[in-house]
C-alpha cells in the first residue's frame, strides 16, 4: 500500500473512532440538544438571527469537538512516538485533525440548516456564501485547539480548564455574581466574542463577509503553524512558524481595528448622501413611501400595516418623512446621521412586539409635527400642545386595541420629551376620549397646535375641556412613568425643542 492510501485509510478509521467515542456519544447529544432549546426563534427572522445563532452553535459545537479530539491527539503524542508505524507522527496528526474537522463541518452544517427551514418565514437580508463559509471554518477552532493543546502540554490540564470555564461561565452570566472575578470573566468573554467575530452583526455585503472569512482564515492559520511549531528538533522550523503566528495576530489586531474604524464607530459615519429612490427599490403605499434593504422587501407591508392608521389621522397637508432601513454595513450614513425628510427603521421587527411599532409611529409622528426625533436631537417639549398631540397619534397604532395598550403608547412618545404631570394628564384623558373628536380638532387646527408656542391650554380650549392644571390625574397603575419622576428627567440643562 502507499502512504497515501495508508494515510486516507488511517483518516476514515480515525473518522469511525471519533464518532463512536463515548465522549462524543454523550457529550454532542447533549449539546444539541441545549443549543436547540436555547435558539430563539423571531416572528420575522432575519439572516442576522441566523447567524448570531450559528456563532451560538460554532461554539458549542467546538466545544465538544475540543473535548472529542483531545483524547486520540494525546494518545498520539504520548505513545506513538515509540512504535514502528508507516506515518510519522504529523501525518497521523494531520489525519486525526482532517477527520475531526470533517465531522465538526458536516455537523456545523446540518445544524446551520436546520434554522431556515424551522423558520416561520425565509430569513430576510442578502445571503452572503463566503459568511456560511466562515462560520463552517469557526467550528474548527474546536479540534485544532485541543491538538495545539495536546502536543504543546502533553496533558489534559486544557480540557479540565475548559470543563470548568464552562459551568463557571454559565453560572456567572446566570447569576450576575458581583465578585472580583467579574472583570476576568467580563475580558474572557470579550476575547471570546472577538475570537469568534470581528464584527458585531452580520456580514451582509461581500467586503464585510470576506473580512469574517479573512478573520477566521488566519485564526486557522494560527492554531495550524502552532502544531508545526510544537515538534522537536527543527529550531529554525519553530522560529519561522511563531513569527508567521506572530504577524497573523498582528493581521487579526489590524482587521479588527479596520472593522470597527468603518463599521461600528457612529462617529466616523460619512455624511448622509443624496439617493434616488427609484434605484435604492422603493416603494410608496399611499402618503407613504418605503425603502427596505435589500432582501427585506416583505416587511415593507408590516411597517405600512403599522403607519396606516396613524397617518390616516395626519391631516394632507402635513410633511412626511419617507422610511429609510438602514444597517452598519448598508446605508450606514442614513442610521447615525439621517437627513431631512427621512426617517430611519432598524433590522428588528416583531408586529407582535408594540414596542417596534411605537418607535416607528414616534418617528413619524415627530417628523410630521416638526419635532427633532429624540434619538438624534435631544430638546424638552414640557407644556408644548404638539407633544400631547403626537402622543395621541402614537396610541392610533395598529398594535393598540384598547385603552391601556394606547396610553402606553402615548406615554412612549412623551418620554421623549421631558413630560410633566399636566402632559401626562392630558394625554392620559385625550386616549379615552371619541377619536373621531379629537381627530376633528387636530384636523382643522394642525397649523395652531403645532406651533413650538401653543401650549396645554390651547389644545384643551380647542376640545371643550378644562384647563390643563386641573385635570385629573392618570391612572398611575396603568402609567409607566412614575409620580416622582415628574417632571421626566432628561437633564436640567436640556435645551427646548426648536
């Protein structure tokens, strides 16, 4: 037979011995079976969700592979050395870690599968395959450490550290155990994160997936020169291999660096660039126009199912701001420092979740009164009628079916803007008021109760109702606002909004 047949031969009984290990039995069920009970699955799932539940997965996964593969690989590099064998003994390591990554990438894979087809609808975002490729390439950080442990130790020290740091780490994220240890724990966890990605969403453009594939690359590369380091009596062989280790890292510090100088930093965000809607796949549902991602497309119906009722309530002649979805790999000018006239909406949403739905009404509704969106301008609107006004709007919402659910999302709105009690109160009584009232006096008093000077009592002029200081206090079991947070704290020396 000739080496190579000896060598592929060695491969598949090392394939047979690691699957029918009883370390792999127990432990890779067991695995599963908590990362499938683990996995939270979103109404509108998007290719986000996927992959931070692969990452989740990768290193569960290699995990276990680390404690599968450290068994043989010291067996290896304790007893083979004295035995006439037709391999040398990086040919039989090699063999050993060419059969551990294959089970680790078949079993990666069959899991990362599994997450479209149990979603309730296909992921929305723009698959990139070199990420999938990437993340395939995570799970083998998992057999390749345990043989970089193994022939560097000689011992299972790593693996009684790694079994410990485990339930320790779970323990500490579980019970928030406030201890010296805390900062050690708080540092591994992030070298960890950063081990397993560069960057903190998903890779949705091909330069951001080549940069997770770079980085996962070069780990490799990393854990793979150790091995050859390790072996003896090739000096010259070991300096080549920890300086090429070496620069890797200093590759892997400059791509992260890179990463977060272009991708994370909001700061850094150019400024917001003039775009045709036409071509950026826009759509427009009555007054409204929408601009999904690309890959997102089906929410638009959502978010129109959401606005339709609140802007139905906006008279004609007011401005509105057209939906611009943005990310930090797409359109990331528009998110940090959106222009005039937009209003930007984020990859999350859940129509079940109001919370999603209120945001985006605030957005609107503070666009269409002329009010700075809280999240880019913060100002106090105390005792100004257009705040009160908004949050009546806000509570229109598809999500808001009765009058709790309303004023919560009349109480979302004025937490913006420093509300006091008269605020509240009026607010409070404006949700259970008869809309189509209230929806009369906004209609022909839009330019009045708009105006920065119209205050509290103009508006209640305008409804019949008593003055502000004398109405009635909300129903503080319902309120999210406490009485002695009033007046809502923003900050004395928060400017008045323009």
């Amino acid at each position: 037979m000739t080496r190579a047949s000896i060598f592929w031969r060695l491969t598949g009984l090392n394939l047979r011995h690691l699957l029918i290990s009883p370390v792999f039995l127990v432990l890779m069920p067991l695995m599963l079976i908590w990362l499938w009970l683990t996995t939270s699955m979103p109404a509108l799932p998007t290719l986000n969700d996927f992959f931070t539940d692969s990452v989740l997965k990768v290193a569960g996964v290699g995990a276990v592979m680390f404690a599968v593969t450290t068994f043989p690989a010291l067996r290896e590099v304790r007893h083979s050395h004295d035995l006439a064998l037709p391999l040398s003994s990086a040919l039989r390591l090699l063999s050993l870690t060419l059969a551990s990554v294959t089970v680790t990438s078949v079993i990666m894979g069959s899991v990362a599968a599994l997450y479209p087809l149990f979603a309730p609808v296909p992921p929305a975002g723009v698959f990139q395959p070199i990420a999938l490729v990437g993340v395939i390439l995570l799970s083998w950080y998992g057999p390749l450490s345990a043989v970089v442990s193994a022939v560097w130790t000689r011992s299972f020290v790593p693996l009684v550290a790694v079994g410990l740091l485990f339930p320790t780490y779970l323990l500490y994220t579980a019970l928030a155990l406030v201890t010296p240890a805390d900062l050690v724990m708080e540092q591994m966890s992030r070298f960890m994160y950063l081990a397993l990605s560069p960057l903190p969403f998903y890779p949705d453009t091909f330069e951001t997936a080549l940069i997770y594939l770079t980085h996962t690359l070069l780990m490799v590369l990393c854990l793979t020169l150790l091995v050859l380091a390790a072996r003896r009596g090739a000096r010259l062989r070991r300096v080549a291999c920890l300086g090429v280790v070496g620069l890797s890292l200093v590759g892997l510090v400059g791509l992260q660096a890179y990463a977060n100088d272009v991708y994370v930093a909001p700061e850094r965000s150019p400024s917001p660039l003039p775009r045709d809607l036409a071509a950026e796949g826009c759509v427009e549902i009555g007054r409204m126009t929408y601009c999904p991602l690309p890959g997102y497309e089906p929410w638009v119906e959502h978010w129109s199912t959401e606005l339709t009722p609140v802007v139905a309530r906006i008279p004609d002649r007011a401005p509105l701001p057209v939906i611009w979805q943005a990310n930090p790999t797409r359109r990331s000018d528009t998110l940090y420092t959106p222009p005039d006239g937009t209003a930007p909406v984020g990859e999350y949403w859940d129509p079940e979740n109001p919370y999603h739905g209120m945001d985006l009404d605030s957005s609107v509704v503070a666009y269409s009164l002329g009010l700075p969106p809280y999240l880019y301008h913060l100002c106090s609107a105390t005792g100004q009628a257009r705040v009160v006004v908004g949050s009546w709007l806000v509570s229109r919402g598809a999500v808001h079916e009765d009058a709790s659910t309303r004023f919560t999302a009349a109480e979302w709105f004025l937490m913006d803007y420093r509300p006091d009690l008269p605020d509240l109160s009026l607010a409070y009584l404006l949700t259970r008021l008869p809309e189509e009232r209230v929806a009369a006096v906004i209609e022909e008093h839009w330019e009045t109760l708009t105006s920065p000077e119209a205050d509290l009592d103009t508006l209640t002029e305008l409804l019949d109702l008593p003055p502000a200081d004398e109405l009635p206090e909300p129903d503080w079991e319902q309120a999210m606002i406490e009485p002695h947070e009033l007046p809502y704290e923003m900050g004395e020396d928060t400017p008045l909004c323009p």
